[in-house]
C-alpha cells in the first residue's frame, strides 16, 4: 500500500515540484517497470500463454498509468488518489453486480454514500478540484479497476505484469510522441532533466512493477474483504505523504468527502455479503 501510495507522491513530485510533462513521464515509467521485471521473470519460459499477459489489459494498463499522470498535473496528491481509489473501488463494486452478485441493504447504502462523496467533491465551489483533470483521473481509477478484475483471474503475477508492462510500451511511446508535437507546436516545455527521469523510474521499476508484482503474489492469501480493506489505507498514506514531503494542505471539502467514499466503500466491504458464487464474464484464455 505504501508503493501504491508513493506513486501518487512520485508524480506530484516529478510534475509540480520538477515540471515534468505527463507523457514523459508515463513512458519512462511503464518502459522502467518492463526492464525490471524483465530482469526478475528472466529465464521463466515455461509459463502458459495465458500467464504472459494481453494487449486489452496491457491497453487498460497505460489508460490508468496516462490518465493518473496527466490528471495529476492539476490535482493535489490526497485529491488525485482519493478520487482514484474511489473509483477503483466502484468500478469493482459494479463488476460484481454485473455478474449478478446480490447487494444487501447495507452495501448498497455503502455505495450509494461513496456516489454522494464524489458528487459532493465535485460540484462547483472555491475548492472544487478542476473538473477536467478530476474526470481523467476517475478514467484512470476505472481503466484500473478493470485491470485489477482481470489481474485477479491470471496466472503467475510477475511473468502477467511483465508482459502487460511490455505490451504497454508501443502506446506510451505513441503518446510521447503526439504530445512532444503537439506541445512543440504550442511552446510548452517538454525538457526533462536526470533527478526527474530517476524519479519516473522509482516510480515504474519499483512501485510499480515490483509493488503490483507483490500485490498479486500475496492477494490469493488475503480474503476478497480483508484485500479490499487493506486498500482503503491507500487515499489517507497518500495524503499524509503530500503533507510531509510536498506542503500540501486538507480541505474541508477534501476531508469531508473522504469520509463520505471511503466510509461507503467501507460499509460494502464490511457488511456480510450473500453466499452465492458469481458468474465471471471474463476468462483468462480470451
């Protein structure tokens, strides 16, 4: 969790505090994260297909990994995780009801107060975060919710990782590519500089790609409540974290709708759910 949260604190760094352009630095993440768990799933050639990755996951990957940079050139870092972690979390919830699962009362109450949380965060007002980059970032926490239900049918967690971070590779370098033109053409500076790059690359070799390789290695030990409830940490580190090293403040917007999500999702994961398997739409060999 605090490899999740310091990717938040990682791209505030490289963009607020060292200007660093988004696209920039989704790409030398995601091509970081590849080389590293290259080196660590080197020589395991005998895995199934199915355990090598794809490109739609690959695809929702750098969606998450685009969309979170570029969201987070305008978003605090407890503002951008909160409405990531929210959305991640609804986008799963909704993954269930799709397959027919059932909510009690309870849950559904759950849900409805986290919708509320982010209504209340994002209607008009003097701290309102900006509306644009809040919805790239709701894309981002979508694209990775959808990544994590398909993370959770595959096969060895770091030799899918790897090459979902690999595949990811030929989009990121396509939109580096389109954003240094088009950013060329409108005089915005696109430089980036040796602590920025190291700073992209923390962010992909190890909070990246060896924390999620962590993650889905421990994930099948962990009950589907305990994992979810675990996550729940994630807004509140990442919040700390832009306190104590980047001079952020909480907003009483910020904080009162922090409740209202993460009490919600709280109230879903908590309650007793009906003891009844799901039907997945979704299996690893497609």
């Amino acid at each position: 969790m605090i490899a999740f949260a310091g990717n938040s604190i990682l791209c505030r760094l490289a963009l607020d505090t060292y200007s660093m352009d988004p696209a920039s630095f989704t790409s030398i993440r995601l091509i970081s994260g590849a080389l590293a768990l290259w080196v660590l799933t080197f020589g395991k050639n005998n895995s199934s297909k199915k355990d090598k990755g794809n490109w739609f996951s690959a695809f929702a990957l750098f969606t998450y990994a685009a969309c979170f940079s570029f969201a987070y050139v305008n978003l605090s870092t407890a503002m951008g995780a909160l409405l990531l972690f929210g959305a991640v979390q609804i986008t799963m919830i909704s993954y269930s009801i799709l397959n027919r699962e059932t909510l009690s009362s309870w849950q559904a109450t759950g849900l409805v107060l986290s919708i509320t949380g982010f209504g209340y965060l994002l209607i008009p007002g003097l701290t309102a975060p900006p509306l644009i980059a809040s919805s790239i970032m709701i894309i981002s926490g979508v694209a990775w919710g959808i990544y994590s239900v398909r993370g959770k049918a595959s096969g060895n967690p770091a030799i899918v990782t790897a090459g979902n971070f690999l595949r990811s590779i030929p989009f990121a370098i396509t939109l580096s590519i389109l954003s240094f033109t088009i950013f060329q053409q409108r005089e915005i500076n696109t430089d980036f500089t040796i602590p920025t790059s190291l700073i992209a690359i923390i962010s992909g070799a190890i909070t990246s790609g060896l924390g999620y390789t962590l993650w889905y290695r421990v994930l099948p030990s962990l009950s589907s409540t305990a994992a979810a409830s675990i996550q729940l940490s994630i807004p509140v580190l990442a919040a700390f974290g832009g306190i104590l090293f980047l001079n952020e403040s909480m907003s009483l917007r910020l904080g009162i709708a922090s409740l209202a999500i993460l009490g919600g999702v709280a109230i879903v994961i908590m309650s007793k759910k009906p003891a009844r398997p799901t039907k997945l739409f979704y299996r690893p060999s497609e």
